[in-house]
C-alpha cells in the first residue's frame, strides 16, 4: 500500500465498511480512569503508526479494520475490553482480514475496568487510541488518552450527561496545548456528497433555512435477557443500548448523527429545547423511551425537530428534511444520495443536485483525514463540535425525559450525573448504577417527574 497521505478531497473507498463488522461483531463493551502528562512526538508519512483498541464490539472492530486500512505503515499492538469473549472474537475478525498488520499477543490482550490504561500504555507517544466502549466511558478513557500523549479516534456518542460533556471539552483543549489530534465518530461530516449539498445550502440553494427535520424511524432495540450465573452490571453493560446511564438514551446515542447533521445546515446550536416521549408498546425492562420528539429553538426563532422511534409494523424513514424559504432537501444518515429542491414538493422534476461523484465510504474517510493529520503534523481535533452535538442531544434527552423546556445553559451547566463513580469499579461483580425492581424491571424516566438537571 502507498505510504504517501491521501488526498482529502477525495474519498479512500477500500476500506471496510464499518456496518459489515457490525453485523459479524459483537456491540461494543466498557472499561475506565484518569492519568498522567506525556511528551507528543510526530510520526512522518513513513513511519509506523501503532494503533490500539479500547472496547472490542462491532463498533470498534470496525473502526479498527479503518485505521489498518489507511495509508502508510500502520500496525495494531493492543486491545481491551471487559469481556474476554469481546475481545477474542473483534482480534479473530482482524487477523482474517489484516493478518499482517495486527501484533496482539496475550500479554497485550487486557481485560477489566483499567484494562484501558494498559493499552495506552502499551503504545509510545504519537500512536492512535481507538475509544469505541459505551460512551459513559468516553470522558474518562479520551481524558488518559491525552494526558498520555496519544492521537484518539473516539466513537459516538462521546458523553451521557453535562459534567461528561464538560471533561471532554476540557480534554479537547489540552489536546490543542499538546498538538494531538482527535477524530470523532460522526462520520456523517466526512461523507463528501453530504459536504457538497450542505456547501449548497450555505451558499443560498435553497434560501435561509427555516426548519429542520431530523429523524430515525425504525424496527425495537433489541434486548439481551440476562444469563445463567451473570452478573447485573455485565448484564446491563451488554446491553448498553438499553440503559440510560451507559448510551444517554436512544435520543442521544441514536440519533446524534441526523441532529449534527441538522446543526451543521444551520451552522450553529440551538438555545432551548421541549419534547414529548414516552413508552407505548415496548414490553422489554430496560430504560428505552420506545417514542421521542424534541424541538429545539435557534437564536434567530427558527426551529429543528428530532423524532425518535423504534417500533414494529410503524413507518419508517432515517434521515433529515431542510425548508428553506426557497426550496428544500433530504439529506442526513440514511440517505446515500442527498438531493436539493426547488419549492418543498420533492418530486423527480422539483430536483435541483444530486450528487454525482465517485462512491464515498465516509466511515473510512474519517479515519483517513485523521491519520494523514498525524502524519502531516495537520491541525486536526474535532473535539469541540463533538461534544456540542452530544449536547444537544443530551439536552433533548432532559427536556422529553422531564416534560420541562431546556435551555443551551442548563445543559451545559448541569451537575445531574448518570452513573457516579465509574473510575472506582474494579469488578463486574461492583453494584450497577440501577438496578430492577423485585419485578426484573428498571426505573423509566417519567414526564413531569423525572429531574431535567
């Protein structure tokens, strides 16, 4: 493979995409804690560039086999997981594909809360971290990351309540003191007939944009039953997309990408949010809304809406719908080919764009811009916005969980935290932040009395 850094305009299409992992891996798993300052050094286009794993599920098997797919020597050193199972299963999928590239033996195989250090640990200042456990982890494991001196690719969602948001800021600021770059997992920025209709959209296509519509419309979260001899917190943590204090909700984890999406049309964040949601048929014990709808407010009045469900036999759509006072869009996650409109009828001769460049695996590009960053000494940390986007949805989260409005501020500035104490477990057999009721069941958010922040 060339070691020469692709060029970022373009899209690198032999990747893997990461959806194909996810359907032969496991979901991602958990671990955690903080750290101490290393020194950062540069790694030049020929050089290699160790890589390691933190969290083995599909997530971050993918993100992986991404990171091996870039240009220039690349080679996986390290993983970590708090279930071996995860771990051998994610480091099995990689030597099929990437056999060369991929150097774990068993004394770089770590499992447990702290397995995350170990990994880091084990690489030099320069090399990439991969975050991809359930994002109540993201903060503490992205702030050891920096504090270590390691480039980091982290997974959405990046936090799952206000004081998680405000330590992944804070990270992000000591990573631009240490010149480390960081890459976020909305891959939906990199996707270059997105990057192409929303530069349309700023540039007038379709006037000033009125309202934005984000959806994710589809079939139940499933639910894995707990087994034989498990204990409660292994349970939950596999089953992280079910419980509130591990993914911030289906309104978070979910449908972050279609909200950035939305943002990114407006070109800013909004000020406050209210919403509705509530469970209707979903039968599982888990935490999940089965509904949600928030709308949120910009400075300027105008209006985005997020609508969340998962529900059998209901209809179904995963993308964003644009006004704008001249014309309209679908563009988003979930929509390969984004089209531009002239009025808000969306018929075949209504169609203004539509995007006709080269096939684009954005999943694989965002790891591209980040690994040609480090090797070209680029500014790169996509921090900042990531952690913007996960707060907006986090907000959208308070106001539908508690029925109140949410400003940007309240948000920002709560100190309502979902699961205290993380950096303190050494075992899956610790306490889990909830625990069901002498029915099997676990305490649901409910409008009205649920705490907003």
């Amino acid at each position: 493979m060339s070691t020469r850094a692709p060029n970022i305009t373009q899209c690198h299409t032999s990747g893997p995409d990461r959806r194909t992992f996810l359907k032969t891996s496991a979901l991602a798993s958990a671990l955690l804690t903080t750290g101490s300052l290393a020194r950062m050094v540069h790694a030049g286009e020929s050089h290699l560039i160790q890589v390691a794993l933190v969290g083995c599920g599909g997530r971050g098997t993918g993100a992986a086999a991404n990171a091996l797919s870039t240009p220039g020597p690349v080679k996986l050193i390290a993983m970590a997981d708090v279930f071996e199972d995860r771990l051998k299963a994610s480091l099995n999928n990689l030597k099929q594909s990437f056999a060369d590239k991929v150097d774990v033996p068993p004394e770089r195989q770590f499992l447990g809360f702290d397995a995350y250090k170990k990994a880091i640990d084990a690489l030099n200042p320069g090399d990439v971290v991969l975050l991809a456990t359930p994002p109540a982890f993201r903060p503490i494991h992205l702030e050891y990351a920096v504090q270590q001196g390691r480039h980091v690719f982290m997974e959405k969602s990046f936090a799952v309540d206000a004081p998680g948001i405000r330590r992944v800021l804070a990270a992000g600021k000591l990573a631009d003191q240490k010149n480390l770059k960081i890459a976020g997992g909305l891959m939906s920025r990199h996707y270059l007939p997105l990057e192409q209709i929303i530069e349309k959209i700023h540039d007038g296509a379709i006037g000033t944009v009125v309202t934005a519509w984000a959806y994710r419309m589809h079939g139940p979260v499933g639910f894995r039953p707990k087994q034989p001899g498990e204990s409660e917190l292994a349970h939950q943590i596999r089953n992280y997309s079910c419980f509130t204090w591990l993914n911030g909700s289906f309104l978070v984890d979910w449908l972050i990408h279609n909200i950035d999406v939305c943002c990114w049309v407006k070109g800013d964040w909004p000020v406050s949010c209210q919403g509705q949601g509530g469970r209707q048929v979903r039968t599982e014990p888990d935490q999940l809304f089965d509904h949600y709808a928030a709308e949120y407010t910009f400075k300027d009045g105008t209006r985005m809406f997020a609508q969340g469900r998962h529900m059998a036999n209901c209809w179904g759509f995963f993308g964003d719908v644009i006004h704008g006072a001249s014309g309209s869009a679908v563009l988003g996650e979930g929509i390969p080919d984004p089209r531009l409109y002239k009025g808000h009828l969306r018929t075949a001769d209504n169609e203004i764009w539509k995007y006709e460049g080269p096939p684009c695996n954005h999943y694989q590009r965002e790891l591209d811009l980040l690994f040609d960053a480090i090797r070209n000494d680029k500014p790169y940390n996509e921090t900042e916005r990531c952690a913007k986007s996960c707060l907006t949805a986090i907000m959208g989260r308070m106001a539908v969980e508690s029925g109140q409005e949410v400003t940007w501020e309240q948000a920002l500035n709560s100190n309502l935290v979902l699961a205290p104490d993380l950096e303190k477990w050494t075992s899956l057999d610790d306490p889990a932040p909830v625990q069901p009721d002498e029915n099997g069941r676990y305490p649901v958010a409910m409008p009205g009395f649920t705490k907003a922040f």
